[in-house]
C-alpha cells in the first residue's frame, strides 16, 4: 500500500461516499474502489460493508481509519515543514464558506491567488453553517469562512471582518426615503427573517428584542437570496448585511437604510483546526484573505 491508497480510503469514509473520496483525490470512482479492494486484500478482511445504504465500517474498517488518519496528518504535517523552508506555494487549498459570503467575494479572492500563484489551487463550496464546521472538524477542508464564529475547542478562529447590517425594503416603501432609522422605526413592519437555527436570526431576535420592538414574521428563508427576491416584490422588509445587498441598491431594485442606536454588525471569520498544519500555500490564501478586508464599507 502508498500513501495515495491510504488517502483515498480515509476520504471515502470522511465523505461517507465512494464518489465524493474518489472526487477529493481527482481519480474515478473505480479507483478509489479498487484502492479499497487493495487495502481489504492487504489485510484479509472486510474493511467497509457496502450491503448497508449508506455503508458502514466493520470494526477492522474502524481501527484502519482511526489509525490512517494520524498516519496522514503526521505525514501531511512532515510536508508542511519541508514545504516551508522551500518556501513552495503550490498545490490545493481547500476552502468551505456559508452561502452568503457571496461567490463575487471569494472568486476575486480565488482569481487574485491563482494568477499570483499560478501552481496553487483553490477549491472552494459554499455549505450552511454547520455543515463547514462539520467539513473544517472532520478534515475536510483546510478551512471555513462562516458568520458569528462559534468558540469550540477544537477549532481556532481568525477574525476577518464586521459587516454593517442595514434595513432593506422596495425602493417604493416609507422607509426608504429615510437616511437612517432605529430599531424602533421597524415596529409591526411584516418581516422576512432567517430560519430560527441560523445564529444571523437569532441576533437579530436578540436586537429587536432588547429594544421591545415587535415585528410580524411573516416569511423565513435560510439563504439571503431568498430573502432579498422576496423583499423586492414587495413581501416585507428585512435586515441584512450591507455587502450582500450593493448590487441590488445600485441597480435600483432595493433600497437600504442604516440601523443605527446603536448599529448592528455581522462578524466574518476563518476558522480551522487546532493545530493544524498549514502549507505555505494554505498560509498565503489566508494572508489574502485577510488583506482583501481593509476594503471599506460603503457609506449610505
């Protein structure tokens, strides 16, 4: 067996898929199989039980996992170091982000890397919250982009950036002919909200509510697309954060309003795992990253 075999299979199993593992290390979905197949032969027993749907590890299939898994992290870490005293920023980065950070933002990002880094890639998929913290957990990805990054020992948290939220309306509703307005203007308005789960709602819930002011929840989404497709036809109005909405005020379509007394602000952050062992390359992006937040907010 090689390392590559050894990959392979710890990635079916973090995947939960034959597909996925065979995709994360750019080989057929045959391939990844047979290198299965290697590793059962190797050892003379069944490794993975795929009568079940999804399937299963047997307990030998466990142990290999547990015990592979350090084995490439020790492995990935050695590469780490010789990289770094070579100064090489080549190879992938893998990047999980929520939805609304937006595929503009990070493929500016992606695009400056790759022409600065031409033997460097990035993958990148947007996923709901807890789904990057589970692809960040489970070693996935390399690291998460996410709102309001939750402290947990497992993970380090690298602040990014805090997004000025705003009210969003139709261009034709009162409000928008209003420069800036408090929560309290925002009193039994119907409201599109995030659905309950999301950590974005529930700040705004708290922020609405700690000014005793109500409004009608008349619509829930769990992605700002939605939101702002509704907001636009004239459902209700909504909070959001200001860079997700510049298209759409430039083009006329929606209106934005500062919340102020006091403003109310959405933290962006990276998040990876302790300990983790980053390449040069990996370490660059971030440092992209970071460099792309000094852009500044736009005054309204």
């Amino acid at each position: 067996m090689n390392i590559d075999t050894l990959r392979i299979f710890c990635d079916v199993v973090q995947h939960h898929s034959f597909s996925r593992g065979a995709a994360a290390n750019d080989v057929s979905q045959s391939a990844a199989t047979q290198s299965v197949h290697r590793m059962e032969r190797f050892f003379g027993v069944q490794l993975v039980d795929r009568s079940k749907r999804p399937f299963i590890l047997t307990p030998e299939g466990q142990v290999c996992y547990e015990g592979y898994r350090d084995v490439l992290e020790r492995y990935d870490a050695v590469d780490v170091r010789v990289r770094s005293l070579r100064k090489e920023i080549t190879g992938l980065v893998r990047v999980a982000a929520i939805y609304s950070i937006g595929l503009h933002d990070m493929g500016r990002c992606m695009q400056r890397f790759m022409r600065d880094y031409p033997r460097a890639k990035v993958r990148l998929e947007f996923l709901r919250p807890n789904k990057v913290y589970d692809a960040v957990i489970g070693a996935e990805v390399d690291l998460g982009i996410v709102s309001y990054p939750a402290a947990n020992p497992d993970l380090t948290v690298v602040p990014l950036r805090s997004e000025r939220m705003v009210v969003v309306c139709p261009p034709g509703h009162p409000l928008a002919e209003r420069k800036a307005i408090s929560a309290e203007h925002l009193q039994d308005e119907n409201f599109i909200g995030f659905d309950r789960d999301l950590i974005i709602r529930k700040e705004i819930d708290r922020y609405l509510r700690q000014r005793s002011v109500p409004v009608k929840m008349v619509m829930e989404f769990d992605n700002i697309e939605t939101i702002k497709q509704a907001v636009e036809i004239g459902s209700g109005i909504s909070v959001l954060p200001e860079p997700t909405i510049r298209k759409e005020t430039k083009a006329g379509v929606l209106a934005t309003v500062r919340l102020i007394a006091p403003e109310l602000k959405r933290p962006i952050g990276i998040i990876y795992r302790q300990r983790k062992a980053f390449t040069p390359t990996a370490l660059r992006f971030i440092e992209l990253l970071q460099s792309e937040q000094d852009e500044p907010t736009v005054e309204m």
